[in-house]
C-alpha cells in the first residue's frame, strides 16, 4: 500500500532534516499506539508493514535521503550523553540492547499504570551500522563487556557504577546499589533477537516474548529500584529487522545480496552494484563508510536467512526510543 498523497507530498517538498523528522514522527506514532497483550503478534506485524511504507518510500522514491540521516536526526548516543550531563542530581540509564519502537507501548502503558511520570518520550538514530559494538564506542566503551569492569576511564557517563549482564530482571534488582549514578546495559531484547531468529521464529514470537517481559513484576521491579531517588532514561543501542516479513531478492539479485552480505546487512565500503532504485548503499558515519543493505529485501543464505537481524537500512532498524522516567516516593516508603 502506497503512503496517502498528503504525506508522499509533503516528504518530496520539505528539506531533508524535515522530511526525517517527519519519517522519525510518522514511525513513533504507528509504533507507540496502546497495545493489548492478546492483540500484540497480530497487531505488531500489521504496524511493522505499516512503517513498511516508509521503508518503501526510502528505498524506492527517496534513497537519497539516507545521505543525510546521520546529520538529521542526533543520535542516541549524543543524546544519551547530553542527557546525562544536563540532568542535575541521581540519574540511571537502562539500556535494553535491540529495543525497537515497537516495544514502546509496553514502556508507555507500564509507567501509567503504576504511576511513574513520563518527563520525555523521543526518537534518536543509532549508529551506523546499527551495531552494539559500534554504540558502545561512541560513548567511550570498547565494548559492552567493559561495563561488567567498571567502565574504564574514558566514558562519557562518568561518575557512574556500570554493569552489563544477560540475567533474568528478578535478579538485576540486587545488582543494583545505593551509589546515585547507574548504567545498566542488559542483553534483552537483542539475545532473543539473535536466539528467536531461526526458520520458523521471527516477529511474532519475539511479540509474544516482549509483551511477557515487559509487562512482568520483574522488569518493573528493576525500573523501581532504577528510579528510587534517580531520573532514569531508557534506551537502546538499534532496532531490528524483521526480515522475515521482507521481499525475497531473487535471481541474479538475490545472487548479489548473498555475495555480498552473506547472512548479514552491513559489508566493507564496496561497490553498491548495477541496481536502480539500490538495493545497497556506501554510508559514511564517525564509524567509517560501509555497504548498507537498503529497504525490505532477504535473500537464500547457507543456514538460511535469519527472521529477524540487524545492521542495514530500514526505519525500525536504526530508530530507537528515548525515555525518561521519574516517580513521586510515597510518604510510607
């Protein structure tokens, strides 16, 4: 279904920043609507090909834009830095590796119900590639792992207790002590990302999986303990693909895209190939240029190409929530 007249219109007349504020708005409205558990694997899947449209639109009318999406949206690590050093007294971040938008809701209903203020809700770029390893350099890391180490010396989040685990929520609440200044960076979403995206798995399974676990006393445990005495910022590093959901490239295409890219999104700068509108583009960013899988293309790979993935050009890929949260202790606690 092509995008309605008014926003195809709009989009092909206004500058580049502006058209990226409008994909960036468009996206967070489809994704951020209220949500039903028993609704959420149909109704993911319906908003995933929604914002499909303007993944369309990208890879088929305006390519060119992607030019410029580094320098027209800020990107979540400049965001989350800034945020940190503007923010006055306690503050925590919960990075939550691979949240995409579609997960907002959960964040959004959550905080309603049991209270919490919301001081903020925004959409910021990731890297480019669209890679942990790529977002934890940018805030000074050099690597994820280096949160479970105390963070070293020369990150941006400074002063602040750093760990980064893979463990159930229930038991990232001890983890987290009296010091006022937390980064916790947890390994959920992106490790059911990586362990759901076989034949057969995909969106509305890892649908189902949010749901369960963004909606459980334990993950709110967490944001409690996170919040005690402290603003905290929710965040991710990138988005995922639900590549299942995608096109199949074939013939001499889809022969391309597994010379290419394998089983993956992103390749060293090389030659983007014969195709008009592309299916690849060069993209420069502080991380070097690299080779881009553009739009909603997958292809045959040896094991099978993954259902859900990461690392090229598509919205929910590279758009991320930013969240504040805040709450009001009762007198009793």
């Amino acid at each position: 279904m092509p995008l309605n007249p008014e926003l195809f219109n709009r989009l092909t007349t206004v500058s580049d920043q502006e058209a990226w504020q409008v994909l960036s708005v468009e996206a967070l409205r489809v994704a951020s609507e209220p949500l039903q558990v028993q609704d959420a694997p149909a109704e993911i899947i319906r908003r995933d090909a929604q914002i499909g449209e303007l993944d369309h639109f990208l890879s088929v009318v305006s390519w060119d834009l992607w030019q410029s999406f580094g320098a027209s949206i800020e990107r979540t690590s400049q965001r989350l830095i800034r945020w940190w050093h503007e923010t006055h007294g306690a503050k925590a971040v919960l990075i939550l590796d691979g949240l995409s938008l579609r997960e907002l809701p959960w964040l959004l209903q959550g905080a309603q119900e049991r209270g919490y203020t919301v001081q903020s809700i925004n959409v910021h770029a990731s890297e480019l590639p669209g890679e942990t390893n790529e977002f934890a350099r940018a805030l000074g890391f050099s690597s994820r792992s280096q949160l479970q180490s105390g963070g070293g010396p020369n990150h941006q989040l400074q002063p602040a207790e750093t760990e980064s685990v893979d463990l159930p929520f229930k038991d990232c609440v001890a983890l987290v002590g009296a010091q006022p200044n937390w980064v916790l960076w947890h390994h959920w979403p992106d490790s059911q990302v990586h362990d759901g995206s076989g034949a057969g798995q995909g969106l509305g399974h890892i649908a189902k999986d949010a749901a369960q676990k963004l909606n459980s006393n334990d993950f709110w445990a967490l944001v409690e303990r996170l919040t005690t005495g402290r603003q905290l910022a929710i965040l991710s590093d990138h988005g995922y693909a639900a590549t299942g959901q995608f096109h199949d490239a074939m013939g001499e295409l889809g022969q391309f895209m597994k010379r290419t890219f394998a089983s993956g999104r992103r390749a060293p700068e090389q030659d983007a190939g014969p195709y008009s509108p592309p299916v690849a583009l060069n993209i420069g960013s502080p991380h070097g240029t690299h080779l881009l899988a553009l739009g909603r293309w997958k292809w045959k790979s040896q094991g099978g190409y993954p259902t859900l993935t990461h690392g090229g050009l598509t919205l929910l890929e590279v758009l991320s929530p930013f969240v504040v949260l805040s709450r009001t202790l009762n007198t009793t606690e």
